[in-house]
C-alpha cells in the first residue's frame, strides 16, 4: 500500500513541480504528442506563456525532477522507442480525482488564482459546470484529511483592493501570503523608464482583469439564469 502524498513532510522542489504540472498539461491540451520526450517536456517547462513564474530550466535539472518524481510514483517512463518518454500518473500517485489533479496543476503553473480565474484556465483541459464545482473540489482539497496527507490547497488572505480571495497549492510547502501576493497593477509612466521592460507585466495585468471581468459576467448570467455565451 502506498504512503499518501504528504507536501508537508516532503514537499515538492519548485523544478519538480513545474515538470509534474507541464506533463498533465500536455496530456490535455496536446494528446497526440502524448507522452513527452525529455526534449518536449524541457520546451514545456521553459515556455514564457502560461507560466507564472516563467523559470529556465536545463536538461539536467528536469532529469534529476523526474528521478525524484518517479521514485515517489509521480511520473512513468515509458520505455519500447528509441527516444524515451515520460507521462505523470499525478491523480493515483496523490490521490485526488482528475478534476482536483487540474486545478493543482494549473495552481502549479500560474500561481496562486481565484476559482474563477482557475475555471477560465481550465477550459481546454477541463469544461467545468461552473465556479461552484471549482469550489468544491477546491474545499476537498482544503479540507483532506491528515490520514489522506493533509491539506493540498489553501484559500489565501484576500489582498487590498482585489475582490476575491486566491487559492494557491502546498504540494511545495506552506505558502506566505505576502510571498503570494500579487503583482501591483502596472501604471502606464510617458516619463520615465523603460517601455519594453513594462510591456510584458501590463499585457500580464490586463489579461488578468479580462479573466476577472468573465468571471463577473459569468457569475452574473448564473444568477439570472441566462447563457454567457451570445451564440447560444
């Protein structure tokens, strides 16, 4: 019988969780490429979008994640080809169910979020019904049990001035809020500094205030009962 997973007494290594996380993601949004080559998985740790934060990686490090991942039967290496490869076995191995293993990796990905911003990011892994059963399988994985390994998310302290509380994971340990927190707003400077430095984190705010803006709409349309969507 396996030990459950337990992030307190042996958490996750940032390295670790990037490529644990990047192998569900691809198992998702791209099946046909599924399971990833070492090559594959590398350019999926390294990506610049969806990524926060956006980390560097070499070979070397993602082979030394994945030992560490298989020694704890996170991932399998998939042997018959000439090129190895590699696919995660996350919801078993942690014991969640694959609507729970989506919302950590996502957390794993994109740093701590709002159900709401998890909902809109999990559409073309996951269409969940709505931001009431991102919550649910939220608080399951809040409230598991100490016999299971413990809590694998947490719901953090509501930042100044943001409307919704952000969840964010413990498969790499407790989480400090103020480590956690999010970037400020990014205001437009015609005087000074460098506009090519600032373009990234302002396209990085407003993308996250359209995501926050959809979930308003979306919320709204549920409580009067009509369809977010014009086409339908």
């Amino acid at each position: 019988m396996s030990t459950p997973f337990d992030g307190r007494s042996r958490p996750l290594t940032s390295t670790e969780a990037r490529v644990l996380a990047t192998l569900l993601e691809k198992a998702r949004t791209v099946p046909d490429s599924y399971p990833l080559s070492l090559n594959s998985l590398l350019s999926g740790c390294n990506q610049k979008t969806s990524r926060d934060p956006v980390m560097q990686f070499a070979e070397g490090e993602v082979l030394e994640a994945l030992d560490g991942l298989r020694s704890r039967a996170l991932v399998v290496e998939i042997g018959g080809a000439r090129v190895p490869r590699w696919e995660h076995n996350f919801p078993r191995g942690v014991g969640v169910p694959e609507q729970s293993a989506i919302l950590l990796a996502l957390l794993m990905l994109r740093g701590p979020q709002t159900a709401g911003e998890l909902r809109l990011h999990a559409e073309r892994w996951h269409r969940f019904a709505d931001i009431s059963s991102v919550e649910a399988f939220l608080d399951e994985l809040a409230e598991r049990s100490d016999a299971r390994g413990g809590p694998l998310v947490t719901l953090l302290p509501r930042a100044p001035g943001a409307r919704e509380s952000r969840w964010a994971h413990l498969l790499c340990g407790p989480v400090e809020a103020a480590t956690a927190a999010p970037p400020a707003p990014c205001r437009p400077d015609h005087h000074h500094g460098d506009a090519g430095d600032s373009l990234p984190q302002r396209v990085q705010a407003l993308e996250a205030e359209v995501e926050r803006l959809r979930a308003t709409v979306e919320r709204l349309c549920e409580q009067l009962g009509v369809s977010a969507d014009p086409g339908a």
